[in-house]
C-alpha cells in the first residue's frame, strides 16, 4: 500500500466554509449498542475524525461483517474498536462490553459531548435519556426494523415516552435503513460537536412501507430477504467514489449475483474521510480495489469485476445488464448513462451527492419517467461543459461521507424495488432528496405521469423498427 499522509485525510472536509476539525478531534461520542443500525453511525463518525468514542454493548460477534471485516469473538463492540483501528488510526474506540440496565450502569455515559442510542430497546433509551436531561447532554435516539427506521434529536422535551420508542423492541435492525440513518445521525452529530447549525426539531422518518417513503405510515408488513433471492442478477456500477463504495456494499449485502464496477481512478489519501472502504488501497485503481472488497463481503457467493475504463458515447457493454447504478460525480458523464440505458431499455438508478445534500432517481423503462425528465441531466450537462471550457483549472470540491452514505442506502432499497416489484413494491417516480439544512431532512417529489421520450426518439431516428 502507498504510503499515507494524514495531512491529507481530511482535506477534503476542511475546505468547507466554517468547518472546525479539532473540535471533532477533541470531542468524545458515546454510541450505546454495536448492531447494524449502531455500525453505520461508526463508520462516518470515524471517517470524519470524531476524536473519542464509546461504544456501549454486550452482543456477541457471530460471524456477521463490519464492511469486508468478519466480526469474531464474545465481544462485538471488540472486534469494532480493533478494526475501526485499522480504518482510521488517528480516532480512540473503546468498547465497553456491557449494556444499559440500571441507573449505576450511567457511570459509562459520563462526560459525554454527545449520547446516541441506536438499540432498539426501550430501557436503554429511558436510561440514556435520563442522564442526558439530568447533565444537560445532548442526544439523539434512533431505532429500525424491517422496512421502516426513525430517529429524533432530544430537544429539552423532559422525559417524554415518545423518545423510547417501543415500537421497535425484539425487531431485527434492517441493514439498508441503517445505512441512511447512520449516515444522517452522523451528519447531526458533526452539527452538535461544531454548533454551528439549528439542531434537527423534527422527526426523521424512512419507510420502506409507503410509497411516500418518508412518512411515519406504514402500509402492510415487511417481507424479509430469502437467501440467494438476488444471486441471478448482474448489476453494473458505474463510479467507485464515495457513492459507490456505499451502494456496492448495499448490493454484495443483498447478494446480487454479479457486480462489475467501472472506474478509471485511483485510490488517494484525500480519498479517505469518505471512500471508507480503501482505508488500506491507497495508490490502488478504485475498481479493482472495491471488486475485491465486495466479493469479501459476499463470501464467495458473489461474483466481482473491475472494469477499468471511462464511460464514454462510445462504451459498449458485453453484458445485458438487470439494472446500472450511476455513482458519478459529473453530469456529463450521468448525461451519457442516461442515454445509454433508454436507449437499451436497461433499469438505471441514479444518484448523486454534495458536501451538504443528495438525490437519487430510478429510471424502469414503461414504470418510470427518465431521467432527464426527473432530474434535467441534459440540461446540467450543457452548463457542465460550458463551466469546464471557461476554467482552466479543476479545483478540489469539499466533500464528507454523510451525504454519500445516505443517498448510497437510498440507491440500494430502490434496488430491490427494481429486481423484485411484486415482493417489495413499485419504485419510486421521482426524486428521492436528502438536505441536511432543511428542517425535513428527507424528501420526495413525485411525478404522476410516465414520460415516453425515448420510446418517441427512437420512432423519430428509426430505432423503434426491428
């Protein structure tokens, strides 16, 4: 592995107006429980350079992965603080292998900047909220099962039941839920450490159940995942950034049987307050690097390439594909895919992130609008050029992780409303939106009608005749 300079880490991050990386160094986070929803609040939070942390927990590791990691031992919350060791070794972890049970087990909350309970247990939560009212600590508590997640940020409420929430107790915390809202829990975190925003007043609601995916209503049951219900699929992802390395960890954890990457870069140092899968593939090509990674994950039942090439008008594809992911960071390139998949009726899920927000659309030929109808790629792609003709120079743009590993868990849910419909539901018609400085974090804004503009195209230029 190339050589680390940890001067570099966190460039990216601090070049954000305001952005106060020692307060992030000097602060200590106390994380209470260490299953999924508890791991991908972790994993920012390390990523980011969040000095000290607790993690509070007495689950046994058996077997299950932390990123390309197999957790092993009696004690989950050990084998984290080893690994997220490896993943950034400027931070402290300490695992503390215990839970919250009596008001003298609050000793391992004290001198906390900040508490987050991410168990679903009711009285780890009454526990928690009890301390933070006495000490004046702030809080946030979030829970999730299959399908349906929410977390809220304590707001001097007193002691008010609705912050246990009991609905989620003796549930399985649902990986891909976890993953949007770690990533957001971390984005709250970084504005409580920094104060340097409004705290989150509202509660944040993701819901698998509803086609309105953000709304406490909850429509029918959850239908688990059956093991090798993806294994015939083949996925091409199109970027291996910080987006990719999130959406292709959701999809070797949904066991997609193929995933071939595309990516022309290179691992650098810059790369790792964000792209947290090559903490030791510096100097590495991306592709191959997250191939290797994610067929890890897979444990063998899963088959990875790397492509090692631009996507360009002249790509041609040796796959039919069941669905693209466009993880790329310019509009030209995402204006590009967008034609190639219309053109080739191919299922495309596109996402795309800044320092602050993200968005992700599903473009499924005949169920959904396309994607220059949803999100005006054409359009941004034009002024895209027309930027980069005018400017000599590329500048390095500020970029953090929360904002990639939310709107990578928004692709990959969408994901298996794409391959599998009857089971999970219909995708979404429209745009899925994150904002971290909104007072509703999360939003959707869907289109009633289903756009035909390809189908007419290919009419017009003669593409529709056999």
């Amino acid at each position: 592995m190339t050589q680390i300079n940890e001067l570099n880490r966190y460039s990216r991050q601090e070049l954000i107006k305001g952005w106060d990386q020692k307060k992030l160094e000097e602060s200590l986070v106390t994380i209470v429980g260490s299953d999924v929803l508890a791991q991908y609040i972790v994993i920012p939070l390390v990523a980011l350079g969040v000095g000290s942390m607790r993690l509070i927990d007495s689950g046994v590791a058996q077997r299950d992965m932390f990123l390309d990691f197999e957790l092993r031992g009696k004690s989950r919350v050990k084998s984290l603080e080893q690994k997220l060791a490896e993943i950034n070794p400027n931070v402290r972890v300490n695992g503390l292998n215990t839970d919250l049970i009596s008001d003298a087990s609050q000793y391992f909350l004290e001198k906390s900047d900040l508490v987050i309970d991410a168990t679903n247990n009711p009285r780890s939560k009454a526990l928690c909220l009890d301390y933070c009212v006495e000490t004046n600590t702030p809080l946030i508590v979030t829970s999730c099962m299959e399908g349906f997640g929410k977390l809220r940020n304590y707001n001097d409420e007193g002691r008010d039941v609705v912050l246990l929430f009991p609905e989620f107790y003796a549930h399985f915390q649902d990986e891909f839920i976890s993953m949007v809202l770690g990533g957001i829990v971390a984005e709250e975190t970084k504005k409580i450490l920094m104060k340097d925003m409004e705290p989150l007043k509202n509660p944040v609601y993701y819901n698998l159940l509803n086609a309105d995916r953000f709304t406490y209503k909850i429509n029918g049951q959850a239908k688990p995942r059956e093991l090798g219900e993806f294994n015939d699929k083949k996925v091409l992802m199109i970027g291996a950034g910080a987006l990719g390395s999130f959406a292709g960890l959701g999809l070797a954890h949904l066991g997609v049987g193929q995933i071939d990457i595309m990516d022309f870069d290179v691992v650098e140092d810059t790369n790792l307050n964000r792209q947290i899968l090559y903490y030791d593939a510096v100097g590495q090509e991306k592709a191959r690097a997250l191939a290797e990674k994610l067929k890890n994950v897979g444990r063998g039942f899963i088959k990875t390439n790397a492509i090692i090439d631009k996507f360009t008008p002249k790509t041609k594809l040796k796959l039919k594909y069941d669905l693209i992911l466009d993880c790329v960071d310019n509009f030209v390139t995402r204006a590009m895919i967008n034609e190639y998949a219309a053109k080739n009726k191919i299922p495309l899920i596109s996402g795309g992130t800044d320092y602050r927000a993200g968005q992700a659309a599903v473009y499924v030929p005949g169920k959904t609008s396309c994607m220059d109808c949803q999100l005006n790629i054409r359009e941004h792609a034009k002024k895209a050029e027309q930027r980069a003709r005018q400017s000599c120079v590329l500048a390095p743009q500020p970029s953090v992780i929360m904002s990639n590993q939310v709107i990578g868990g928004l692709m990959v849910n969408e994901v298996k409303t794409v391959l599998n419909p009857a089971k999970y539901g219909e995708p979404v018609n429209g745009v899925l939106k994150y904002t971290s400085d909104l007072d509703f974090r999360l939003g959707y804004n869907p289109i009633k009608k289903v756009c035909n503009c390809y189908s007419q195209r290919l009419k017009i230029i003669g593409g529709g005749k056999k």
